[in-house]
C-alpha cells in the first residue's frame, strides 16, 4: 500500500474513532445530566425531612469583622452534641464508600462524594441544605449565598483523616464559580489516641503570615474564603480520627464550560479520575 493510501486510511480510522467516542461521550453525559437531575430533586426537601435540632445562630459584630479582617471565622459549638453524634453515626456509616487518595507532599485520606450522600447521608445533606445554615454564612459573609451544583463532588463531603500521616498540605481553595466562594468546615471528631485532640491541625496564615491554629472542637464551624487564605491540615499520627463534614457555598455558582473542566481535575485529588467523567 502507498503512503498516499496509508495517510488516507490513518484519517479515515481517526474520523471515525472520533465520531464513536463522541458519540459515547454524549451519551454518557447525558446519562450523568438525569442523575443530577434526580439528585437535585432530593434538595428541596432534604431539610424539612430530617429533624435536625439546629438553633439558629447568632451572628455577633465581632464575628462579621472577623471574618471582614482575615477572610475567616471559628463559631464554636455552632451544632450540638446530639445533632454532632448523629451526623457522625451517618459519616462513620459510609467509611466504605469513601475514596482514599495519595498524592505525594500534597494530601492523603479518605473522602465522601456529594453523590455519595446524596444516596447514603441524607442528615448530612439536609444539614448543608439547612436555611440556617446559609442564613449564618450570609450573615458572616454580608452576601446571600447559595450551595454550589449537584456535579460538584465537592459542595458537600465527608473529609476522614483515620490513618497516621493523613493530611492536606499549603493550598489556596480555588474559586471556579463567577460570584465569591466559601468554605466551610463543621468538626465532627477529632481525637486523639490519648483522648485528646488528634495530631492534626486546621492551620492558617493570616494577614502577617503568620500561622494560625484553630481549635477544632467537635461541632466547632469554621468558616473562610478559600481563594484568599492559605491553609493546611497537619498530619495524624496513629490512634487520631478526624472527621469533618466539608461544605461550599457561593454568591453565584455559574461556571463556564473551562472551569467546569479545571474544577473536575482538582476533584481528583479527593474523588479518583472519575471525578472527570461523574
């Protein structure tokens, strides 16, 4: 066979492998557009279905300027202990679906998937749904906020530290989304071995760089602008347990088709590859 031929067959082939894995794209898109859409339908009414016991918080003054000076604020015992213990029985339920993940100097543990609790946790999923929950983060934040999508696997997860060594490194939190984005992080357990507090510690820097240490006691809330403070979680060390139910909220979770794509890759330090595809 001529070269001329060989070139003309190497198109053809390419073409057609194209259109096929097009196709299958669309397809599988499509398939993943419906379960968004049944998963967004448990939303509505995720908090009125769960008898959570939230009392409303109330925002101080030094709070909000707080959060104004340094893009971050701890509210102490924001849940109680029973609301606590119930989110925590519901996490512990699920470790066998957590996905544990390695990427070396940066991070390892184990994390639960928005989808996961969808289907698995739906205490966790009324309590990141809760109208007191985004009313606080508003109030704090002095902007409405809403939750961010259903495809975001990382708009509500479990995040696990349970075996020595687990951590995060120095990161920023990036913002894919048009309006401002936030973080926020309610302690569920954080022991120790020795009945104390486990090794690891939530770590920021603040305005003068210099490292911050919040206490994270169980039902301790944490909220912050991941885009603009630098944080960290430092390792566990054998005996520790710490979970933490991890939630993102927004002033407009509109995304362009680019960071929707960049956003998926940064899901697979937590979720695996198939946060590129799910």
């Amino acid at each position: 066979m001529s070269a001329s031929n060989w070139a003309v067959w190497t198109i053809l082939l390419f073409g057609v492998g194209s259109l096929l894995i097009a196709a299958r794209w669309r397809q599988h898109a499509k398939k993943r557009q419906a379960i968004y859409r049944d998963l967004a339908k448990l939303h509505g009414d995720a908090a009125a279905s769960q008898a959570l016991g939230l009392a409303e918080h109330q925002v101080s003054d030094e709070q909000r300027s707080a959060f104004k000076r340094q893009h971050l604020v701890a509210l102490p015992a924001f849940a109680n202990a029973k609301l606590v213990g119930r989110l925590l029985d519901e996490a512990n339920g699920n470790r066998e679906r957590m996905v544990r993940s390695y990427i070396p100097t940066h991070k390892k543990g184990a994390a639960l998937s928005y989808q996961a609790i969808h289907l698995h946790g739906p205490l966790c999923l009324a309590f990141y749904h809760s109208p007191l929950v985004m009313d606080c983060v508003s109030k704090v934040v002095g902007q409405l906020v809403y939750p961010t999508p259903v495809q975001d696997q990382s708009s509500l997860s479990v995040l696990a530290y349970l075996e020595a060594g687990d951590h995060i490194n120095w990161h920023f939190d990036h913002n894919f989304y048009r309006g401002r984005h936030f973080t926020v992080l309610l302690c569920l357990e954080n022991r120790g071995s020795n009945s104390g507090l486990s090794a690891s510690q939530f770590t920021f820097r603040d305005r003068s760089r210099q490292e911050q240490v919040v206490p994270l006691q169980p039902g301790t809330l944490v909220l912050f602008e991941g885009a603009r403070v630098l944080h960290k979680a430092s390792p566990t060390v054998a005996g520790d347990c710490r979970i933490i139910l991890s939630m993102t909220y927004c002033t407009n979770p509109q995304i362009s088709w680019l960071k929707e794509g960049a956003r998926r890759a940064k899901d697979t330090a937590f979720f695996g590859l198939r946060a590129l595809w799910d």
